[in-house]
C-alpha cells in the first residue's frame, strides 16, 4: 500500500515511486477525479526539489490529460499549450518531444471543436 510509504522523507525515492504508481495505477482504473491531486501533488514536489524541467512538462502532460479526462476540456487546453510551449523552449520544434506535444495541444483543439486553430 502506498501509505507504508507516508513516513518517509518526500524526496524518497520509494515514495515518489509509490506516488507516481498511485497515480498511473489510479488513472488507469479510470479513477481519473481520485488521480488528478496525485498527479498535481507529483508536481508540486518536482518543483520543490528542483526536477528536471523535461520531467515537469511531463507530468504536466499528465495533468491535463486527467483534465482530459474528466471532460475539462478548457483547463486541458491551457496546460497542452504550456507544454508545447515549454518543449519548443527546452527541445526546439522539431525534436520528438515538441512534435509529440504539439500533436496533444491540436488535440485539444479538436475536442473544443476549434478546428482553424488545430
């Protein structure tokens, strides 16, 4: 169980695999509304500690693919714009990880049904 893993210290690295299991294991059991505050716990504690900005976009990825999810389209949207944003910043438009994000933002594009803009 993940809460065996509570009374470490959070830059554990047994805790943050038990978070970051708890989270993809929450998600892909369809509990996406229990999984968004692991994800988002997930990166918050990337950001305390100073995670690698390739490793925050991700998990941001992830976030908004929970929003995603949960139909919140809007908020979906606005966190896949700052990703492809931040890969183009980190990566340049035509490294993988870009191309990839930028093929997620269109996507939520589509979903809103904002065909010019994808």
């Amino acid at each position: 169980c993940w809460k065996t893993y509570l009374g470490r210290l959070e830059a554990d690295e047994l805790r943050i695999g038990a978070l970051s299991l708890l989270g993809n294991g929450l998600s892909d059991a369809g509990h996406n509304e229990d999984a968004l505050p692991v994800r988002e716990a997930e990166l918050a504690r990337l950001r305390r500690f100073g995670g690698l900005e390739e490793t925050i976009l991700a998990m941001r990825r992830n976030i908004a693919n929970s929003h995603q999810k949960l139909g919140r389209n809007e908020q979906a949207l606005r966190l896949m714009g700052d990703v492809f944003s931040g890969y183009v910043k980190l990566n340049g438009e035509e490294h993988e990880q870009t191309l990839l994000a930028a093929h997620n933002y269109a996507n939520s594009l589509l979903c809103l049904k904002r065909f010019e803009e994808a």
